[in-house]
C-alpha cells in the first residue's frame, strides 16, 4: 500500500524558459522597454515616497544593476515626464478613481502615471502595449488585486487619449 502524498510535498515545477516559478518573465528576458518602464516605476515611487528630486533619483536609478539592458531615453521620457506633467497626469486619473487620490497605493499612482503619460505621449507604443506593460508592472510590484484596479483606469483612460487608435481597432475587430 502506498501512502497519499499531502498537496503541500508536491514536486517543485519545472522551470519554463524566460519565465520565473511566479510566472513573471525573467529579467534576461525582458526587452529593454519593459525593463525602463521597471526602473521608472521604482523612480516614480522614490519621487511620491521619499519626494526626492528627479536629478538625484535619474542618477541613482542609472548606476542599479541591470540598468544598462533598459531603453534609457524611454526611461527618461518616463520618469522627466511623469514628474513634469503630474498635476495634468493626476486630473485625467483622478474623475477614474473610486477614492481619493491620496488612499491610492504609491505604485498604482506610478503605474497610471506611467500608462497615462505613454497614452498620451508615446504613440510609437500600441495602447494595447500600454496597457498591458502597466497590468504586468502592477502584477509584479503593486498589491494583491492592484492589477485589476490599474486595468479599470487605464482601459477608462485610453478611448479619451487614443480614441482614434482605438476606434481603428474596433473597426478591424468587426471585418
């Protein structure tokens, strides 16, 4: 006879390439973009946080580990940007919010920040992209269910600041 094997001894699971046992991508994976909205998202945090200036977060974010795989100009779009327009950033956020601004987690404000500013800043860059770069980043380093709440404002968000690329979708959704 042999014995059951409790749920909590399960064999650990095989490591799928590129991608962690979490199933978030590894970072020798991620393509330079992805890892330049990471490191402005830990800048933007600093900002809202620490209410650091932006020259002395820029440095510091530069000299991390890893940071030379990161697309430098659109890490620097990101946070210049985001820091510079985040009183316009902030107003179209705000009228998407269920709460005030101030009970919003300081990674979930960046995200948004970040997806708000690439919506209206960064047209090279599919909505779709955008939306789905800030889901992944607020999956990886927001809370539980942040995610969800950052997909609510972004899809609010993006028919105000992309409606043309958006109703172009829809249209080739229906051919």
């Amino acid at each position: 006879m042999s014995e059951a094997t409790p749920a909590s001894v399960r064999a650990p699971r095989p490591a799928r390439g590129g991608v962690t046992s979490t199933g978030a991508r590894k970072a020798s994976s991620k393509p330079p973009r992805t890892r330049a909205r990471e490191f402005a998202l830990q800048a933007l945090y600093q900002h809202l946080v620490g209410r650091n200036e932006v020259v002395g977060i820029d440095a510091f974010t530069r000299d991390l580990a890893g940071f030379n795989k990161a697309d430098a100009a659109h890490f620097a779009a990101l946070l210049h940007g985001c820091v510079g327009s985040s009183a316009e950033l902030d107003a179209l956020i705000v009228p998407l919010l269920d709460r005030p601004l101030a009970e919003i987690s300081p990674v979930e404000r960046a995200v948004m920040w970040i997806g708000a500013y690439e919506f209206g800043h960064c047209p090279d860059v599919p909505w779709r992209v955008v939306l789905n770069e800030c889901v992944e980043l607020a999956k990886e380093f927001g809370g539980t269910d942040g995610h969800k709440y950052v997909n609510a404002v972004l899809n609010g968000l993006a028919p105000k600041l992309r409606a043309d690329e958006i109703a172009n979708d829809r249209g080739h959704a229906r051919s």
